[in-house]
C-alpha cells in the first residue's frame, strides 16, 4: 500500500481521547463507513449505524485488532468498531477493510450490513487461529456440517432462502445456531461409532428461557474414504448449497457466503482428504426438565461451562420433523 492508497494518510490524531477523527469511506456507498483515527494514532474503521441494528451476537477478540461497539449517542446511533493494534498488519488491515467495505454493498438493511462487517472480521480471527493450511479441523468440519444440514433439509424447504440463511447465527457467535423469531435450533454433529452423546460448549446453548420454542437436532457423521458410495467434504455441502440458494435468491448467495467466510470454509480450498458419511439424524424439543446445564442451575459468576448429554436419556423429549415445521408455520414464518 503506497502513500496515496493509504485512506488514513493525512488524517491527523484527534487532541483528545474521547473523540475521532474521520472521512468518509465513499460518498456512495450506502451504509455509514469512515476511515478515522484516535488519540493514539491507531488506524480504525467505523461503522455508523442506528442502535436497532446492533449485533446481538458476541464481538470477535482477534488478535492484533479491537473490536468494539459504542454506546448509543443522543440520537440513537451506535459505532461498530475495528481499530489496528499491530501497526506492522496496517497493510492487510487495509484489505480486511476494503473487503468488508465491498461486500456490504449487497445488504438490503443496516442490520444486514453490520453483520457481514462482523462476518469478515470472523473470517480474519479464523486466519489468524488456522495455522498454514487455513483448513478447518475435522471437528470444526463436522460442527459446520450439522449447520449446513439443518439448513438444507429443514429451514431452505420451508423459509425463503433470504430468511432461511439470515437465521442461521452460529457463524457470528450467536448462543443458537439458528433464530427464526423466538424459534432456536441447536445443531450438533457426532460420529456414528461413538458413544451415544453429544458435546455441549456452553451453558446457553441448550437454555430455553425466553424462547417461544427450541430444537435440538443431531447429525451422525462418519470417517470415509473416496471409495465409499455416498461420501462428501464439507465444501460438497457447501457448494451444494450455496447452487441452490443462488437459484433462488442471489443477494441470499452473498450472505451465505459471507456466513461460510465466518465460519473459516473457503469452498474453493480442497477438503479431498476429509470425507464424511451421514448417518441417521434425530430432533429433540427441548425444554426446562430436558437433561442440561443452563444459567440458572448454577450461581452467578459461573460461566463457560462445557459438559455432554447422553442421547439414550433424551429420548422422552424426541420429536419429528413434522413438530418443528408446525411450530414454525403456527408462528407465520412459512416461506
């Protein structure tokens, strides 16, 4: 990046700590952007946007760059933030923002435009974690696998594809996978030849409160190789997908590809050696006396808590697909 590709070049420091100095991204471009600078120099791109379009999923900790959200100001406007730490990452920062910048165009709303910021910046966070290969490990593999399942044969069917992929929320950090409305699906994928249980990352996951409804739907994935009948890689599903939701919907596409860049899929990287065999999938309903660990069971202050459920003793609260529809077409989100 030369001096004049450089959009904070010239932009002086502010005098003091609790204001910015800024520019526009580009006068045309129709959400809020500013390149900015603050007291210490730092280099920052701001996202301007109404507070009823603030993310409702956890902010990204990246390494070498803050991730902030503001306060709402007197007119209700909140600053979505990224601002550079390692000044020595100034160039590819500078590709991040851009990226983000560009890929924001497509959004039909404020709210959609904050999100594919944080979706970008997700995929920088999964970069930086990845190591050289950039491929997700095999049980990152199965956990994108069971989303993408759910997608396809539940929620594409029944939801536009536009609302079918906005539901989807596990890629940003979301404590569900999906929410449509008050409606939750957790999804969970687990090797067939295992012992019957599934892996639980936190006390939220399974927690029904507040919820009109939630399901539990859980995947079996087995090891294959190429020569098994039936086998796949997750950027087969993926691509799978992403064909039919550009069929029905292209600005949908976009959005699903952005959620794919947050989750660390790049479909184009060769999955080859990582082939999987579905098996048998079931659906739970999940309720206050199903067998989990929520935030009330516990004092305040515990949190992060990680612990597994045993399938054999979920099958009171087993359902099919036909349950899960009803409750959803009941509540008028039918596409």
């Amino acid at each position: 990046m030369t001096k004049n590709d450089d959009p904070w070049e010239g932009l002086e420091p502010p005098p003091t700590a609790d204001i910015i100095n800024a520019k526009r991204v580009e006068a045309a471009h129709q959400w809020n952007f500013y390149w900015a600078r603050s007291a210490d120099r730092r280099c920052l791109l701001v996202l301007g946007h109404d507070q009823s379009a603030s993310p409702r999923t956890r902010l990204p900790v990246i390494r070498g760059i803050d991730v902030s959200l503001s306060e709402p100001d007197g007119s209700g406007q909140r600053m979505l933030t990224l601002r550079l730490q390692d000044t020595g990452q100034r160039d590819i920062f500078h590709q991040l923002c851009l990226d983000i910048v560009e890929s924001t165009r497509t959004a039909r709303a404020e709210r959609e435009a904050v999100e594919l910021m944080l979706a970008r910046t997700w995929r920088w966070h999964h970069l930086l974690r990845g190591g050289t290969s950039g491929l997700l490990s095999p049980e990152e593999q199965k956990g994108l696998i069971g989303e993408l399942l759910v997608l396809e044969r539940i929620l594409l069917p029944e939801l536009s594809a536009f609302d079918a992929v906005a539901s989807w929320r596990g890629p940003l950090g979301a404590p569900k996978d999906f929410e449509i409305g008050r409606i939750c699906i957790e999804a969970k994928a687990r090797r067939g030849a295992a012992e019957p249980h599934i892996l639980i990352s936190s006390e939220h996951q399974l927690d029904p409160s507040g919820l009109g409804a939630l399901f539990l739907h859980v995947v079996d994935l087995s090891a294959a190789t190429e020569e098994s009948k039936d086998a796949f890689s997750v950027a087969d599903v993926a691509s799978r997908l992403h064909q039919r939701i550009v069929e029905a919907d292209a600005s949908a596409a976009d959005q699903f590809d952005a959620l794919l860049v947050a989750s660390g899929l790049d479909r184009q990287q060769d999955y080859s050696d990582f082939l999987w065999l579905k098996g048998p999938d079931r659906l739970f309903r999940i309720d206050e006396a199903f067998p989990a660990i929520t935030p009330a069971a516990f004092p305040s202050g515990v949190r992060s808590v990680r612990y597994s459920v045993s399938l054999p003793d979920c099958e009171a609260w087993k359902c099919g697909d036909e349950d899960l529809l009803g409750v959803l077409r009941s509540a008028s989100y039918g596409g």
